[in-house]
C-alpha cells in the first residue's frame, strides 16, 4: 500500500510468458517527475481500442519510452504522428520494464490481433542490453530471456516465467482520501472521513485478492 503511484506500481498482472503485462481496460494516474494518466486497451496497450480492419498498421514496439512515461497519451510521438498518417493506425505496443526479448515476445502475441504491416522497434541503449542478460529485473520482476548457444544461435529459457514477490503484493491507492491540513508543524492526517474511505479501499483490495468475503450491499 503506498499513498502515491510510480512507475513500479502501474496495474500489472502477472503473465506466465511475458513476466508482467498491464491489466486491459486499468485505469488510473502514476506519479513520476509528473502526474500524468494512463488507460490500457483490451490488449493491455496504452492506447485507443484496437479494431483489425483493412487500413494498415505501424506498430511501435518499445519500453517505458513507448508506453510513454511522464507523458499523456496525447503527448507521446506515437499519438503525434497519427494526424500526420492518416493512411496507417499507429498503435503504441510499449510496456513499462521490458527488454527487447520480451518485447520480441510481445510481438509474437500480438501479431495474430494486430497484423502490422511495419514494426518499428525503439531500443533504449542505457537499460536494454542489461534487461537481455538477465532472468529479473527491477523490484525481482521474473521475465524470460534467450541464452546463446555455442554455435550462435538463440534459445528461449524461463518460460513458464515464475511468479515474482512484486507481482504476488497488490497496491492500493490511498491518495486523496480526506485529511486535516498540515498545522503547526504537524504533517497532513486522515479525517474520520478520510479513515473510512482508506478502510473501503483495502477492504476492495483485500476482497479482490481473495484475501476476505466481498461485502454485500447491506453490509456496506
């Protein structure tokens, strides 16, 4: 539970081939150098809903630079080149974390849903050779990874990925419940009001993980 949303609580579920992918539909704000909003599809994708139909689709395939952190959706170079290519759909198919193997991996998944007609990968050279040696990453995210073999070929290891501590630990919001203002020298606190609304988000919390009994309507 953390009273402020970052990059490493986004809504992530756990994917036995990926290692993580956002939840389709997830809505919510995450705070970094900025607060900013993000909505994923029905392909978990950080971006208007995707219908296969005749007009040809460039696909950007990347990381956090594609998913567009510290950005609107509207402010990413993908939503910016729409109206400048009005013959293609541009779908963004960047998730927060990935290296280009499970970017690779993604690709796969969603070919058949998606049929791009060009893939355009952005590789970010500061983070993604290490995200490509490794079996985790970040807060002991698992993931899967290809070792090389010795006559140079590529094989894929890890899958099914397992599950990682991070994704077995939900978040819960808790900003902007009700609280009584910092005041001689005390920091901001949880009015009564405040304290029930913090009380009926863990509660979801606790009821979605299967942790507790849904409440009934007459029990609220």
């Amino acid at each position: 539970m953390r009273e402020t949303l970052t990059e490493r609580s986004l809504a992530y579920d756990y994917d036995p081939e990926l290692g993580w992918m956002p939840q389709p539909g997830s809505a919510s704000t995450i705070e970094t150098f900025r607060t900013t909003h993000y909505r994923h599809n029905s392909l978990g994708l950080r971006d208007e809903e995707f219908k296969l139909d005749a007009k040809p689709t460039i696909m950007f395939l990347g990381d956090s630079f594609v998913w567009g952190l510290d950005s609107e959706a509207e402010e990413r170079f993908s939503d910016l080149l729409k109206p400048r290519n009005p013959d293609y759909k541009i779908l963004a198919a960047g998730v927060s974390g990935y290296g280009t193997d499970q970017e690779y991996l993604l690709l796969q998944k969603l070919w058949p849903k998606v049929k791009p007609a060009v893939v355009v990968l952005i590789f970010c050279g500061d983070n993604d050779r290490l995200d490509n040696v490794t079996s985790h990453r970040y807060d002991h995210y698992q993931k899967p990874y290809f070792a090389t073999q010795p006559d140079g070929t590529l094989v894929l290891r890890g899958q099914p990925v397992p599950r990682s501590q991070a994704n077995r630990i939900p978040f819960v919001k808790l900003e902007g419940a009700d609280s009584i203002k910092e005041k001689k020298g005390w920091g901001p606190h949880w009015t009564p009001a405040g304290q029930k609304d913090v009380a009926d988000r863990i509660f979801a919390m606790l009821a979605e993980n299967g942790v507790v009994a849904a409440a009934k309507k007459d029990e609220r």
